[in-house]
C-alpha cells in the first residue's frame, strides 16, 4: 500500500472502529480508483460518516490500514488535507460571516486556492456574497460548503450526503457541476449517500455500507445485471437453493420470491434445467432494500 | 435532443439513452449525417456520468447506428434506420415474451394469440390511413 502509483485514491483494509461497546465498523474493505466517482451508500447511521472522518484523519482506527492520495491520514491529516476537498453533512460555518467574508477566511489554509474559480462558483450557485451566513437557506449553505471544498482545486473532493438538504432542480444543477467540474477535470470523487438512486446517474462505481462492512462493491451498471428477482415454485426453490447467492427470499403459497446477486448464472441455469420461473428487474431502491433489509433464511 | 431519464427505473440509465437515440433516429428527428451532441455536452445536459454516454455512443457505434469520426464527433449513419431493427428486435421479442406469458396465465391458445396481434395491427393500420382519418367528415349531418 506504500506504492505513490498505486491506480488507487484510497483504500481502506480491514478497518475497525468501536465507540465504547458500540462497533461501528467491522473490517471494512474498499478501494477507489483514482480519477473514479464512487457512491458509497449505507442507511442512516451505517457508518458512513465515521469511515469519512477516518479518511481526512478526525478520527483513528482501532485497526486495519488506510491510505488515501499515498498517504496514511492518521500520521499526515494536514499535508492530507490541503489536497482534498471536504463538504461535511451538517457544515457549520461561523453564521456571523458573510459570504465573502468566509471566503477571505477560508482561502489561506489551501495553497492552492483559486480566488477567481471561488467567485465563480458563488456565481453559478446565485448565492448572495454580502449576506451573513445565518441568513442562507439550508440550500444555500449546502451550496456555500461546496465553493468552500472545490475552490483549491482539490485532487480528491469527499462529499457527505451533500443532497440532502437541496430541492430536486439544485440536486441535478449540483450533479451537473459535479460531471463538468470534478469528472471532467479528472478528479476522484467519494459520494456518500443513502439515496441510490440520487447517485446512479454520476457513479463509475457503487459500493454499500451495512452493518459496519461493505456488503457490496461493483460497477453501477452490473449491479442491475447482477441483482434480480426470481419467482420459482418451492419444490424449485428447494432444489436450486444453493446454486443461489441470496439477498431476500419471500414464500406466499407454492411460490418463493428470492431475490440474488448473480442473476444472469440464476437465469442460465434455470433455462438450461428448464425450470418454470419469472424474472424480474429491480429498480434501484429495491436492489439496496434487498442489501439492508434482506431475509436470507 | 429529447432525451428523458427517469430515475430509480428498473431500465439502466444506459439503456434509456440508448433506446431513445435508437427511437430518434427511426422517427426521422435525427437525420442520417446529423452530428450529435459532444459526450460532454450530452453529459451535462442529463446530468449523467460522461462514461455512461461514451459507452451508450460506442454501443450505437458497434451496431451500425452512429459513426464516431475522430476528432470531428459523433454522426448518425446512413443506415441507420436499417440497422433499427437489430436494436430493438431483443427489446420487441423481451415485450412480446411478456404478453405471452400473460395470454398463458389467461389460457389463451397461440391461435387466439395471433388473432389478437392480428386485430392489432389491423387497427394499427385503419388508424393510420387518411380515409379512417377522414371518415367522420364524410358522414353527412341531418
């Protein structure tokens, strides 16, 4: 993991991390190719915040290795990050500064901050320069954490839910600036969310928080291909049951639904055994329901 | 371009795109030699990741429908409305499959199956004529 060519902006290996009695996260696995966007989804309180923190090196791990841009934030947190961009899930900002005033504030701690691109983008996002902060809408604020985490032009940029507090037209604005801004540019973006169907326009890769691990790491696209629901008979069900990796299962009557993630060798091997069965395709909410709410037995 | 992306679908985002490009080259709107919009520009217009649009591009490329010209963009072919029929011959037999399986369910036989498709399509084809058109204005008012 030493390697400053790795094609990775981070990985993460078998990360732990407890608070008192309360385990947060149970080796946790990951790699993000450099340049990727990559979705990191978990319900509330999955962990996802606390994996974050660890990243920017707010937090220590328990165990495990971390190494984000070729570094370990534990030893180097600052050189760290000057060179990400960080945009937290409940940003507080001194509600007492104006806008431009933030900006002024702000703009020493990064090197390489770009006074021109900041202006610009309190541009594109109309937002007023001369208000206190206290006065911004929530929408508002989100947007002003993003001039805040973009305006040095950072080689990583970590998002924290960012959507959450933006109406439906701010989110696509928002996707937008992200598809022109950081994937254009060749940035790697970390975007968590509890929203999958939020992220799957933008992400190269799609990864799910749950329980303290990740339960699934995959392209957007093979994920659909992957994860389908079947509806068989139970004597069928019984006979195939271990040729099948298994999100959800569900009996009403002589029928079981199950739900899987390796559809397209479920549906081979059931043509080829000739085996009565319907197939159908899950949207997006579904496929993450089946990760986080599944019942396996 | 119209393209719509409806999102959470059970249809990939891809496959939205693709099949609307494939559409709009079938009805005519997008004419054999027309340039299409750069994979940037087409990008940030649906707010959709610029590899998901290189890959929809290159898929229409492999199937005949779209050229890539390097450094001059993305154009329509001439034959492209030929090659349709090879895009949307799985996703018509997909469909097809389906109201078979329901016309299973309701114990209808092949025969009666066919008979359906045939009214159909007879429909189809009296709704398109300008006589039909036409055939309430000819009867004369009392």
């Amino acid at each position: 993991m030493n390697d400053p060519a790795s094609p990775f902006a981070i990985e993460m290996q078998a990360v732990e991390k407890s608070f008192g009695r309360n385990q947060v996260l149970r080796g946790l696995t990951l790699q993000v190719k450099r340049g990727s966007t990559f979705a990191f989804l978990g319900r509330n309180a999955a962990g996802k915040t606390t994996a974050i923190r660890m990243l920017l090196g707010l937090l220590h791990r328990d165990d495990g290795a971390i190494r984000v841009l070729g570094l370990d934030p534990a030893r180097e947190p600052l050189a760290l990050r000057a060179r990400i961009g960080y945009l937290a899930e409940d940003q507080t900002m001194y509600g007492w500064m104006r806008v431009d005033e933030i900006l002024r504030f702000v703009a020493p701690f990064y090197p390489t901050w770009d006074h021109n691109l900041a202006l610009r983008y309190v541009r594109d996002f109309e937002l007023p320069l001369k208000s206190k902060i206290k006065h911004l809408s929530k929408g508002q604020n989100v947007r002003l954490g993003l001039v805040l985490a973009l305006a040095h032009r950072p080689e990583l940029v970590i998002l924290d839910d960012p959507a959450l507090g933006l109406d439906p037209i701010m989110r696509k604005q928002f996707n937008r600036d992200l598809i022109t801004h950081l994937q254009g540019e060749g940035r790697t973006v970390f975007y968590s969310s509890h929203l999958l169907y939020e992220v799957e326009p933008v992400a190269d890769e799609v990864t799910i928080l749950h329980d303290g691990r990740i339960v699934r790491q995959t392209e957007t696209e093979s994920l659909r291909r992957q994860v389908k629901q079947f509806i068989l008979s139970r004597q069928a069900w019984e006979t195939y049951r271990a040729d099948l990796q298994l999100l959800d299962h569900r009996a009403e009557g002589d029928r079981v639904a199950v739900t899987v993630e390796n559809a397209a060798q479920v549906e081979q091997l059931l043509a080829q055994e000739g085996v009565e069965h319907r197939t159908v395709d899950l949207n997006l909410d579904e496929i993450f329901e089946a990760y986080v709410v599944g019942r396996k037995v | 371009m119209f393209i719509r992306i409806e999102k959470g679908s059970a249809v990939p985002i891809s496959r939205q795109i693709t099949q609307q490009i494939g559409m709009l080259c079938a009805s005519g709107q997008l004419d054999a030699g027309e340039r299409l919009p750069s994979v940037r520009e087409l990008a940030r217009e649906l707010a959709v990741n610029q590899n998901t649009i290189l890959r929809v591009y290159e898929r229409l490329t492999s199937a005949g429908l779209l050229e890539m010209r390097h450094g001059q963009g993305t154009f329509v072919t001439p034959g492209a409305k030929d090659e349709l029929i090879v895009v949307h011959r799985e996703r018509l037999v997909d469909e097809l499959r389906q109201i078979g399986r329901q016309s299973v369910a309701l114990g209808l036989s092949s025969d009666e199956l066919h008979d359906l498709l045939t009214i159909a399509l007879e429909q189809l084809s009296a709704a398109a004529s300008p006589l039909a058109a036409d055939a309430p204005r000819e009867e004369p008012t009392p």
